[in-house]
C-alpha cells in the first residue's frame, strides 16, 4: 500500500527561469562587488581605476549599508577608499558624513583617510575635529591623514582654514609628530 493514499499531494508553484540579463540593478551590483573584493593589491589597484562616476552611485549605497548588513565589512571601506578616488560633491558629502556620525569606528577612519586622500582642503576642519576622537583607530587615521594633507598642500594652506586652537596640529604633522606620540 502507497504511504501517499488517501492524502492530497502538496500544491506545487510552478517557477520560472529569471535571467540576471533582465535585472541590471543586480548585474551592477556584482561587477562592483568582484570589483572591490580582489585580494591581490595589483587586482585592486587595476580594479580601482576601472571605477568610474557612473559606478558612484552604487558605491555610495555600499558605503552607507550599516554593519548589521550581511555585507562584506571590507567591501564597504573598499567602497568608500573608490569614493575618495571619485571627488564629487555627493561623494564628498557622504564621505563627510561617514567620517563624523557612522557607528562603526573603523569606517569613521576609512572615510577620514579617502578624504585626505582627495587632496582637497576641504577635509582639514574634518581631519582636525577628528584628531580629538576619543576612539583610537579614529583618532590615529585623522592624525595621519591630517599630515598627508599638509604635506600634500602645504602648512599655510591647512592653518587657513583651521580654528586658533587647531593651529597647534599643523606644526605638529609639519615636524611629523602627532598627538599619540606627545602622550608618550
């Protein structure tokens, strides 16, 4: 006798075969991910400067999906290291806005690090608000990035756009010195 007797069999859905040619979001989405997970540093160098504007948008989504996210963390700075390769204004503001109120310490001094990495004086009040993060990664990543920043635009162009008590920073990163290195 047949164990199936006298039960109705399960309804079955019937599916149907969805190409990924149809979904271009999703294409998108995964030449950028292959894009930014090569682990070799000559890989990611090229696959950096196959990075262009029209990629921006898609980055800045990965740049902002939180940590809860089943994202890959190191595909989310790798996002945000192309977005300080990519200067433009929605670029830098989401870059901007990462470095000062992400959640994740880590992030902060990704996106500190491609801001200096613009070479833009905007990034100076940035760099500088940051050196006095309580959080050591973060506070570590603004002193660096501070000081590539000054070497890259000069002393008197970052004490410009600095406040009085912020000065003290410039001869500080000029002389190669930082903050951690006063607290020895």
């Amino acid at each position: 006798m047949s164990q199936t007797a006298g039960q109705e069999e399960p309804a079955v859905r019937p599916s149907t075969f969805v190409s990924r040619d149809d979904l271009p979001g999703v294409r998108a989405r995964e030449e950028i991910n292959m894009l930014l997970t090569a682990h070799d540093p000559e890989v990611a160098k090229a696959n950096l400067a196959q990075l262009t504007e029209r990629h921006s948008p898609l980055l800045r989504e990965i740049a902002r999906e939180p940590a809860t996210s089943a994202v890959n963390p190191s595909l989310r700075r790798n996002a945000i290291t192309a977005l300080g390769h990519l200067v433009s204004v929605d670029n830098l503001n989401l870059l901007t806005d990462l470095a000062r109120r992400d959640d994740d310490e880590l992030v902060r001094a990704s996106a500190l690090t491609s801001l200096a990495n613009t070479g833009l004086q905007l990034a100076v009040p940035v760099l500088a608000d940051a050196t006095g993060s309580p959080h050591p990664v973060e506070a570590v990543a603004a002193q660096k990035s501070l000081a590539v920043l000054t070497a890259r635009l000069g002393p008197a162009a970052v004490e410009a756009v600095l406040r009085p008590e912020q000065q003290r920073l410039v001869a500080q990163t000029s002389r190669g010195q930082t903050a951690a290195d006063d607290d020895r």
